[in-house]
C-alpha cells in the first residue's frame, strides 16, 4: 500500500462499545418486571446490541483492509490483545438472548462464538 491509503487501524477497546449495549439490553431484560417495563424496550436494545456487535466488526474488517498495521501486533499488545475477546463474548451473549425467540439461531450463534 501507498502511504497516502494507509490508514490506522482502529483501536480493539472500541469492541468494549456493543458489550456495554449488550450488558445495557441485559439490565433491562432483567428489569421489565420490578419496573414494569414493556418486554419489548428490551428487545429493542438487543436488537441495537446486535447492530452495534456487527458494525463494530465491519468497521474492524473495512478499516484492516486498509491498513499495513497487523492484526498480530494489536493481538500482542499487553492492553489491547485481551479486548479482542469482546467478539465471542457478546456474539454469545446475543444468541442467548436470541435462543429465547429462535432456538436454532441462538444454538447456531452461542456455537459459532464460542472459542
């Protein structure tokens, strides 16, 4: 690549963003009865969780695709590398959610993150 289109790679702690959704979905899921709440305020922010998750990830693969930087290095680096652990985890949080509608797709899911 030239240096006018190499670009940074974005930084792994920005996979911390669709976990604090995801972990948001999940207070309000549990919450829906001790603050009568309608079940589908809930979905709605797993369902923004899930948009999130998978923007998060594209913007990862469209901007690596332009970059010179590696993948290894942000993996290796003592800050960075652990967060990368952020996709699994909350791919797998979403099919859990997903299971409670759609077995299969959940099952599929929680599988498909697992390490």
């Amino acid at each position: 690549m030239t240096a006018s289109t190499d670009v940074a790679r974005i930084p792994l702690n920005t996979l911390a963003i669709p976990l604090g959704v995801a972990g948001l979905a999940e207070l309000f899921s549990h919450s829906i009865d001790s603050l009568a709440l309608p079940e589908f305020i809930a979905e709605i922010v797993w369902v923004v969780a899930g948009v999130v998750w998978v923007w998060m990830i594209a913007a990862h693969l469209s901007r690596a695709a332009r970059s010179s930087a590696t993948l290894r290095s942000q993996l290796e680096h003592p800050a960075q590398g652990p967060i990368a652990s952020l996709v699994p985890i909350v791919g797998m949080l979403l099919g859990a959610n997903l299971s409670g509608f759609w077995m299969l797709g959940g099952t599929i899911l929680v599988i498909a993150s697992s390490p």
